[in-house]
C-alpha cells in the first residue's frame, strides 16, 4: 500500500511538473505608453497639481523599436507603405473626447494607428481594426480618417522610436512621433 502511495504521490509531481507556466523571454521593443497630458496617470496621483482640473484626453500604447545602426526611413522602413508606427502590434490611440486631427473629427474610443512613411510627408491613418500585428493584414476600407503632415528633421538623433503629446494651447495638443533624424507633429484639436 506504502509503495502505491508512494508511485501515485511521485506520477503525480511529475505531471503537475511537466505541466507548470513557462514564460517566454523579455521582447527586444518595449512597450510604452504616452497620454495627453503629458504623464496623466503618473500625476494625477503623485502630482496632481501639475494637472489641476485637467482630465486624460488621449492615451496612446505601442512599442520602442530601436535604431541600433540601420538606416531606418527608406530601407527598415520603406518608404510608400503602409506602417504599423513601431514594432508588434499596431499601436492602440485611445481619444477621451471627440477630437480633430488635421480637420477630420474623430468620435471619442479607440483606433490603431498606422502610418505611410514618405521623404517629405506622412500619411497618418486611424483605423477601427484593433488588435493587428504590424500592418500585415491593414485594410484600408475599415480606415475612419487620414491625415497627412510634413516630415521635419529632429535636433538629435532618436535611438528609439518615441511618441509623445505636447499642449500647444488650451484646446490644442500635437503628437510627436520621432526615429533616427525624422520626426513628424500631428496637430489635435480637442
């Protein structure tokens, strides 16, 4: 009876064992997040002062590929197509409030973000498609607005592609999306 209890007892721990989570290793493009205003969520707990009575009005998550010597505009990312604006997933935009983005309003709720990468201008596309890894399945009919916005030149080279909301005025922010040398303002009236 000892020696069957004793086989139950180890058949048991060796699939229990044989059945445990393994996780998979840290992914090379972190994800990060940028929110309008800038650092909402961090200080509307620690310093909510610095936000007074303001509330979130857009959040957006995607991911941080990293320059690490490639030439980045025109070959990693080619110019005249679509891209998913990062690494992954295609990044997830979330408005608070109806909002205006190079004169085409957008309802309140959440968009994948896309781009088309050009030399001199961007084509910056909402999509109501979430949860697509890279552009690979985009579909242009489930587009809700385009816009398209000049190209400028960063002051310094940014290793990893960043976005991140600046207020321009009381009803006015600009999103900033940059890599390399290149970086692009998005104009968004709340």
């Amino acid at each position: 009876m000892k020696k069957t209890s004793l086989l139950v007892g180890l058949l048991f721990l060796t699939l229990t064992g044989a059945t445990a989570q393994t996780f998979r290793g840290l992914d090379k493009t972190p994800m990060d997040m940028a929110y309008f205003p800038d650092d909402y969520a961090h200080d509307r707990k620690f310093a909510p002062a610095k936000i007074g009575t303001d509330k979130a009005m857009v959040r957006i998550t995607y991911n941080r590929p990293a320059k690490n010597g490639r030439e980045i505009f025109g070959k990693l990312v080619p110019y005249g197509k679509v891209w998913r604006a990062g690494a992954n997933e295609a990044p997830e935009i979330k408005f608070y409030q109806d909002v205006t983005i190079g004169g085409k309003k957008l309802k309140a709720g959440n968009y994948a973000l896309l781009t088309i990468p050009n030399e001199t201008e961007w084509t910056i596309i909402f999509s109501s498609d979430l949860d697509q890894w890279g552009a690979y399945s985009y579909n242009e009919a489930l587009d809700v607005a385009r816009v398209t916005v000049p190209v400028q030149k960063s002051e310094a080279p940014i290793e990893n592609f960043s976005i991140q909301f600046a207020r321009k005025d009381a009803k006015t922010a600009t999103m900033y999306m940059g890599w390399d040398t290149t970086m692009v303002a998005v104009p968004i009236s709340l």
